[in-house]
C-alpha cells in the first residue's frame, strides 16, 4: 500500500508539508499494524483528509476541469455553468468573518452556560485572541462565476459547535465563512456536502436534518444570527 499522487501531495501542500507526512503515517500504519484493531491505527480506512486527496487529485490533473465541474453541479441541481478558469485548494484554512468575530465578543459569555469556558473566552479577550481560529475547508473551487467549498464526510457527523459558540454547527459556518469569501470576489456561493448516501438515507446523522433545514434560506439565518 502506497500514497497515491504523492509527488502532487508534495507540491500541493508544498507549504504545509506536515500534512503529506500525515497522510503517508497513515499508509504506513495501516502496512504495519494490520493485525491490530485499534482507531489510532487504522486512520488510513476512514480518514477524510485522504478521502478528500483521493477524490480531488484527479481532478487537479485534468485538462477538462470545467466540463466535470459542472457535472458535479448539475447532480445538485444548479443549472447555471461553471466558467472561466478553475483554480482548487485541498484543506484551505480561511478566516472567520470579521463582523461575527465582532459579534461574539460581545455574546460569548451570554451563549455558552459552561464557567471555564466563559473564563477562557474572557482571557482571550485580554490577549487580544480572536474567538474562532480559521476554518479549514476541505475543498475550495475557484471559477469565474462561482466559490464553491465542498465538505466530505465519511462515518462522522457535522460538529455541533465551536469551542466559544456551543450553536455553530459545522455547515453554517462553512455557509458563513463562505459568504464572506464569495462576497469579496464578487461571486455566487455553492456549499457541497459529500456523504455516503446510506447514511444520510437513514437519518443517522445531523447534517441530513440541516440539509432539509437549509432548503428555506431563512433557516440558515437562524443559524447565522449576526447575519442580517
């Protein structure tokens, strides 16, 4: 068993190379200890990072890069084309909006019932530390007209909060974080979520309740309150 892809492994995360050695770990882990059964060992079978790797390496060697963007929207039912150049980034970290920074500072200690948390938020604030760090999305494709950020998920659900906000599930603040980006470039949003249809099926998980939520915008604003 090797790493698929790994001289693009190398030059995509040319910047971040702990996460290449992450992935190979994983590979040689799973060579080593195939005898054991314990999750530390094991990564490889469910990681998503490598899940993530492995389904959009391809598409970084592509030539035709736009036509199978715009199958995948097609499957999500957006009908308007992908054009223009495509540009696509593997587990980019990108900064919270400043206005909901602004707005949970004044509304951390009111949201969160739990003591040590309200006193770490109160010691951020001294420190000058902002309240979330940035949100690392696993895919983020770039066109001429559309932001599109993809979430993968393999048997884990959606967190259901951030350290300072116990409310902030895991799809809203992509939207969120989402909005800002495509705002700043003057394009339209997309939000993939990629799960095993089995799963979101059978109702197990929390992000098949939110997808419904969703559907109405007016329910994402629910979950993005300092949004007007």
């Amino acid at each position: 068993m090797k790493l698929l892809f790994e001289e693009l492994a190398w030059k995509h995360f040319h910047t971040r190379r702990d996460r290449v050695q992450k992935l190979k770990k994983w590979i040689k882990d799973a060579n080593e200890t195939s005898d054991k059964l314990d999750k530390k060992a094991n990564q490889y079978y469910k990681a998503e990072e490598l899940i993530t790797f492995y389904t959009f390496a391809p598409l970084l060697l592509r030539e035709d890069k736009l036509e199978k963007i715009n199958e995948v929207l097609k499957s999500a039912n957006i009908n308007e084309p992908a054009i223009g150049k495509v540009s696509l980034s593997i587990e980019e970290p990108l900064p919270s909006p400043e206005g909901y920074l602004s707005w949970l500072k004044d509304e951390a200690l009111k949201i969160n019932p739990v003591k040590y948390i309200q006193e770490q938020a109160i010691n951020h604030q001294k420190r000058n530390k902002t309240l979330e760090t940035a949100t690392h999305v696993d895919a983020v494709i770039k066109t001429g007209n559309f932001v599109i950020f993809v979430e993968m998920k393999f048997t884990s659900d959606i967190s259901i909060g951030t350290t300072f906000n116990p409310y902030r599930n895991q799809l809203a603040r992509l939207i969120d974080v989402g909005i800002e980006t495509a705002r700043k470039e003057g394009k339209k949003l997309v939000v993939l979520l990629s799960t095993p249809s089995e799963f979101f099926k059978n109702k197990s998980r929390l992000y098949y309740y939110k997808i419904q939520d969703y559907i109405n915008p007016t329910e994402i604003q629910k979950d993005i309150v300092w949004r007007k």
